[in-house]
C-alpha cells in the first residue's frame, strides 16, 4: 500500500517524534514538531471553511512554516498549491487568478507587495506568516497565524 506524502510526517511523528524532520538554515525541527505545526496550519483551515479538495495557496520560502502549512492543507483534504521558489508577489497574483483559492498562506513581505492586496482580497481567508518573535496583522481582511 502506497504511503501518501502528509501521512509519511504522522507516521514519523508517532515512531520517531524526536528525529530530525528538516534542517532549516541553523535550525532543525523534529517530526513531532513539524507535525504539531501541520495540525495547528489544519485546523485554522478548518475553522475557515476550507474543506476536501479546496484550494491553499502556499506562498512562503521554502522551510518548516511551508512545510507545516502544505502537510496541515494535505491533512484536511485539501489541495496545497505551493508557489515554486517561495514567494513572489506576480506568482501569488496569478495562483490567485488562476486556482481561486479558499485560503492563502502568504508572509508579510508577499502581502505587503501585492499590489495593496488588491489580490488577496480575492481570497476569502489570507494567514499572515513571519518570525515567530512579532506578528502583526497587516490588513482587516489579514488572519493572522501564530506558528510557535
């Protein structure tokens, strides 16, 4: 039997929830982290609305938050649109355009450069990533995710 991809990080998490799940510049993050991450980034889909075969768009650099982000939409059901090469504010306008996302996972960098959110305001839920230290909303219609 095939093993799918998010079901791989919760099968890491109950055998081995201490292993190193990913290296992340000077950083690593064990499965049980990553995991506890993913079902946090799961159920705020969920409260949301977002549901089986819905739409997330991934827009983050490549690290444990994209991660977690992507394995907590697969949980759900949901389909993880992951923008290839992190964020970029063109590439999350046409993701947008292109897919009609349920909700997007931008930071606040991305969310600053779309032109004044013109297109995040498409998308009916957008949760505001950044260094776990400061989190602030950027906008009303801005939800905002507290990692860790």
């Amino acid at each position: 039997m095939s093993t799918l991809v998010h079901q791989f990080l919760e099968e890491g998490a109950t055998q081995t929830p201490r292993a190193v799940a990913l290296i992340e510049r000077s950083s690593q993050a064990t499965y049980e982290e990553v995991g506890r991450l993913a079902n946090r980034f799961g159920h705020l889909f969920l409260e949301c609305g977002v549901g089986r075969g819905d739409r997330v768009v991934i827009a983050l650099d490549n690290g444990r938050e994209m991660v977690a982000a992507y394995m907590g939409a697969l949980k759900i059901g949901a389909v993880a649109v992951p923008l290839a090469g992190g964020p970029r504010s063109d590439r999350l306008a046409t993701a947008i355009s292109d897919c009609s996302p349920h909700a997007a996972v931008v930071d606040q960098a991305t969310a600053l450069s779309v032109t004044d959110g013109s297109a995040l305001l498409l998308v009916p839920h957008v949760f505001v990533s950044q260094a776990p230290e400061r989190r602030v909303p950027l906008a009303a219609h801005a939800r905002l995710f507290r990692g860790s």
